[in-house]
C-alpha cells in the first residue's frame, strides 16, 4: 500500500503479481513479521520526528529575535532535573521496547530448529543460477523453486563459489548463500501464486540477471510436479539424432539429464528442462527460439555466464534443441 503511494521506497509498482515484489504486502509468516516490525519502527520514529521537529519550529518561530528585543542576550538557563530525567527515561524506554520487538521477531524470522513439519529444501547459489534439491524427494531442479501451499518451507542455504543472497520479499527477509557456511531460513507462502525475488548480493557481473522464482502450488498441483520431476528423461525416439549429438558433446560434463549417461553437475539438471517456464534465471522465456539463441551462442543472452559456446553448427544446435524440447 504505502509502497504504490511512494514508489522510491522499494521496488513495488502498481503492477499485480507476480510482478509484486512489495515487502509491504506479505503472504508468509516471516515476511509478515519485518513488515509488522519496520511499521512499529516506522511508526515509532515518525511520532519522534513530529515532536522534535515540532518543538523546533515552535521554537524558532515564538523566540526569533524581535527589532523590539534590542541587544541583550536572551535569559541562560542550566540544568532542569525533570526534564533531564524524562529525555533519558523516554528514549531509554523507546530503546528497551525495540529491542525486545527485535529479539522476537529474529526469534521468529530464524528460529534454532526448523518449524514443524516443515519440508527441506537445499538451495545452492552459483554464479549465476540457482540450484534446488528436494533431499526427502530425491531430484534436483533449476531456477524455479516449487513448493506447496500452507507448508513451511526450510531452505538449506549453500553456495558452490562467492556469497550471494536468497531474497523473495513477499515470502522473507533476505539471507545471505555464503560458500563453506551453510545458512538457515524458511517461509510459508500462503497463496498459490508465482513469487519473484531476486539475488540481493554482488555476486559478478550477471549479478543482477540472478533472478529467483517461486512457484507455490496447491498440494495436489505440487504433488503432480513432483510426481513428474521423479521421473526419468523422457525418450522420444523421433530426436535421437539429438539425444546421441547431446551426449557426444561437453553438455554431458555440466549437466544431467537422467537416464541418460549426461551426469555433469556444474550446470543446471536438465531432466525435465521443459517443465521450467524460464531460462537463463528467469531472463528469457523458454521456448525454441530462445534455446537456440541459449545453446549456441550464450553471450547473446547472458555474457560472461559459465556456459560456454560450443560453435555448434546450425544443423546440430536444431537438433539438440530438438531433443531439449522433449524432456518435459
Ligand atoms: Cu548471486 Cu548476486
């Protein structure tokens, strides 16, 4: 609300979801709490502010120097017991409760042990993609996060190179992926909905293109995904010349595609690539004309990203992406 008011105080825009990327708006337990705390915080500030600035004014004005005043130095008053008690007091008081709120709230964003029943989810930061591992479902997937509905969701958080940040506003706070230190957090999205967040830490150049999306789903839709993602590749006979072309290149040592030998683990699993709405972290939308761009040539979209461009010819970047296209 106050974000569609005053735009320069976040990203938020007039735009619905999932375009939403408000931490005035929350749909997760965690988001709910820092935007309850920044509104006391706020709050507590603005009253401050409007006393001071208040008395300040009031002061200026109702003691300006008057022609009529003449020369003479205004009355010099020392030391008034009250008062110097109330302006320790009060502010000591205003600290007090803050911090107390604070505690709580940290106590909530991160508690010492995951909420119950919650599910784990491992989420690893690479320059500049994102990894999620589903440890209790046993699949791997890439840049779209999906999770059910009314669920806490505990994320492991681990990073394979330097420190970047897990940030989905509407869902929680941001917490920093920093490499050999595993963090903690968890949120609980209470609509079906597609929740975006955003890496929130210089991590390189493609800093910025480190897009996160969330697909939060109703338990049924959820299980139908996973139900899917266990599955092995499809193999579609009519694009084999694709398949054996993907499997005698270097695609193999970066990504997996299983049931097939592709076992690479620096690059995204690309098993059931087609189930993803995006490429490339959500920059492009993924289609046929977008993975051809992606396969051969990835500066074209993405500069300096760790794909690298294998000068495949026209005939063999169709037909791999043939094969792309099947693995739904
Ligand atoms: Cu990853 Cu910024």
């Amino acid at each position: 609300m106050i974000a569609r008011i005053c735009p320069l105080l976040l990203l938020a825009t007039d735009a619905g979801p999932p375009e939403n990327l408000s931490i005035f708006d929350p749909v997760s337990p965690p988001a709910f709490r820092i935007r309850d705390l920044l509104y006391l915080v706020l709050g507590v500030s603005a009253v401050i502010f409007v006393l001071v600035e208040g008395m300040l004014l009031y002061s200026i004005f109702r003691f300006r120097h008057r022609e009529s005043d003449g020369v003479v130095e205004p009355p010099q008053i020392y030391g008034s017991k009250p008062i110097e008690i109330a302006w320790t007091l009060a502010p000591l008081l205003i600290v007090f409760v803050l911090f107390l709120v604070t505690v709580r709230s940290v106590a909530e964003v991160r508690p010492s042990e995951p909420p119950k029943g919650a599910m784990r989810v491992k989420v690893v930061g690479h320059q500049w993609w994102w990894e999620y591992e589903y440890p209790g479902l046993g699949f791997k997937t890439a840049n779209e996060l999906h999770v059910p509905i009314h669920t806490p969701i505990d994320c492991d958080l681990q990073s394979a190179d330097v420190i970047h940040s897990f940030w989905i506003p509407r869902l929680a706070g941001k917490t920093d992926v920093v490499p050999n230190h595993p963090n903690r957090m968890w949120f609980q999205p209470l609509e079906a909905n597609l929740y975006l967040g955003q890496c929130a830490e210089f991590c390189g150049t493609q800093h910025a293109n480190m897009m996160i999306r969330v697909v939060a789903q109703a338990p049924e839709d959820f299980e139908k995904w996973v139900e899917n993602q266990k599955k092995p590749a499809v193999n579609d006979p009519a694009v084999r010349t694709g398949r054996e072309l993907f499997l005698s290149q270097a695609c193999v040592n970066c990504h997996t595609v299983h049931g097939t030998s592709a076992a690479g683990t620096f690059g995204p699993d690309l098993t059931h690539l087609m189930s993803r709405d995006t490429l490339v972290t959500g920059m492009v939308p993924n289609n046929r004309e977008e993975l051809r761009n992606w396969v051969r040539n990835p500066d074209t979209i993405k500069p300096l990203s760790l794909m690298p461009n294998m000068h495949l010819t026209d005939r063999q970047v169709d037909s791999i992406v043939d094969y792309l296209l099947t693995l739904k």
